[in-house]
C-alpha cells in the first residue's frame, strides 16, 4: 500500500517550526515542505498577492498527491484559507484557529496579545478568531515586521535581537497580557528572547504544537493514518536558492534537514 504525504507550506523557513511538531507528533508520516524563498516576506504583501501565491503552492503540492495541505504560514492562514478550502477537496489545515484555541486555554485574565506580521495584523485574523471562542476576550496586537529578517538571518540570541523585542513588546507588557500568541511562524525562533522581555507569568503561545495535534485528529478521522511502525521521509522543495534555507533549517530542525530541492513555480505551475 502506497501512503501519501503531507504537504506543508509556509514563506520561507518559518514553517518548520510546525513541520518540527508534525514529525514529532506523527513519526511516521511522509511529509512535502515547501518553502517560498524566492518571495518571502509574505507579511508585508496584499492579501491578493498572498492569495495568488498559496494557490500556486497548494498546486505544486497537490500535484505531487498530497493527503491534507497545512498552511503552516500565519500571514497565508489570515488571507487565503477561505479560498483554499473552496478550491482543494482534500483538507486544508491552517495555523491561526489552533493558537486562538490555545490561547483561550492558558489565559487566565482573558488579556491576550497577538503580534504577527503586518498582513496578519491587519487582517484581524486572530481577533476574530479568539472571539468566537471567547466573546468577553480583550484582544491587543501588535505588528513585529523585524522579527523575519532577524529569524531568517539567524540572529535570535543577539543585542540586535534584544532591543527590536524590547522596542516591539514594550506596549504588551506594560498592558499586562498575560498570554502573547506568537502569531508568525518565524517566532518560535525568537521564542527565548521574547519570553526574556515579556518576563516570568506570560504564556507565550506557538500555533505549531496545536496545528500538529489538529493534523493528527483529521487523520485518524479520515482513517488516513500511516501505520506507527512506519519511518516517515521528508522532502523540502524552495523557490530560491536553498543556502539559507539549508543553514537556518538545520540549525533549527537539529542538523536533520533532509535533501532541498530548487524549484520553479514560474515555469511549472499554474495557480489553482
Ligand atoms: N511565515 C510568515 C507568517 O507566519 C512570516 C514571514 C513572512 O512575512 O512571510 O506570517
């Protein structure tokens, strides 16, 4: 019996902060990451431009026989899910209600922070989304468009680092929110410095663990499961050279980036 993968994407990197959950949470699933490393940052695009970019992606990966699509990017998730699930009869899995629904689990003051990329923010995404859960929520956010190039390029731990956090989050904390969602794949990255910042008693909330348990649920329900005996394989596919990609994944998936592929969704690919 042949088994399908799953398909993950996200902008660039980021995105395997959920991969990461997914190979914990499910071993022995095969996976297809993509990252879009030609176009990234998505967070500062028009929800047009964003759109048009996760269908070509969605394409190129149900092209290659994917079994469910996990939109591991926040800014995607906050634009293009709507029009994804139309267009895709598989199931499609983003990141912005599992960490709403996260959120809603640890806070225990009801003030929650959101920070995103600018497209997310702007969207509202997630303030809708935590109020349906919770209509009495105070819901603050606040956009961080450093902290992408400061993840992609590796500098997590710095000075630099510190004092973007520090800029970015001042507003937050003097707000007292007592859960920060980390709104944007990249963060995680940054997860130590900002929970530096925020200070002891914040719940500082990553999507990724919750996206992995939702993937998992979705499967068992559909009987789409690989059985637990089995190794899963994963491929990288990116639109740009993979160096960067390969340096910052490795470094964060612990030196087991598998092989990374260069492709060209220009030449190849049609949107959906
Ligand atoms: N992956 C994007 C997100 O989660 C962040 C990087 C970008 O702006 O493309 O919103």
């Amino acid at each position: 019996m042949t088994w399908k993968s799953i398909g993950i994407f996200d902008s660039g990197v980021g995105g395997l902060t959920v991969l990461r959950e997914i190979m914990q949470a499910l071993p022995q699933e095969d996976t297809l990451y993509f990252g879009d490393t030609a176009r990234v940052p998505y967070g500062t695009k028009s929800p047009e431009t964003v759109t048009r970019y996760a269908g070509e992606i969605a394409s190129f990966l149900v092209k290659r026989d994917i079994k469910l699509l996990v939109v591991a990017c926040n800014t995607a998730s906050a634009v293009a899910l709507p029009s994804l699930k139309r267009q895709l009869t598989i199931p499609v899995v983003g990141v912005i209600e599992p960490g709403a629904r996260r959120a809603i689990e640890v806070t225990r003051t009801g003030r929650i922070g959101v920070i995103g990329t600018t497209g997310t923010i702007r969207s509202s995404a997630y303030t809708r989304a935590i109020k349906r859960l919770k209509p009495d929520a105070e819901v603050l956010t606040r956009a961080c468009p450093l902290f992408v190039p400061l993840a992609e390029e590796g500098w997590v731990d710095n000075h630099v680092a510190r004092l973007t956090a520090q800029t970015y989050l001042q507003e937050l904390k003097e707000a007292a929110v007592d859960t920060l969602v980390l709104g944007c794949t990249h963060y995680p990255l940054l997860k130590q410095m900002i929970a530096d910042v925020m200070g002891p008693g914040v719940n500082l909330v990553d999507s990724a663990e919750e996206t992995a348990r939702t993937v998992a649920a979705i499967l068992a329900d559909k009987k789409l499961l690989r059985p637990r005996a089995e190794k899963g394989n994963h491929n990288y596919f990116v639109s740009d050279i993979p160096a960067g990609f390969v340096r910052v994944g490795n470094r964060f998936l612990g030196g087991k980036l598998g092989d990374v592929f260069q492709v060209s969704l220009d030449e190849e690919e049609e949107s959906i």
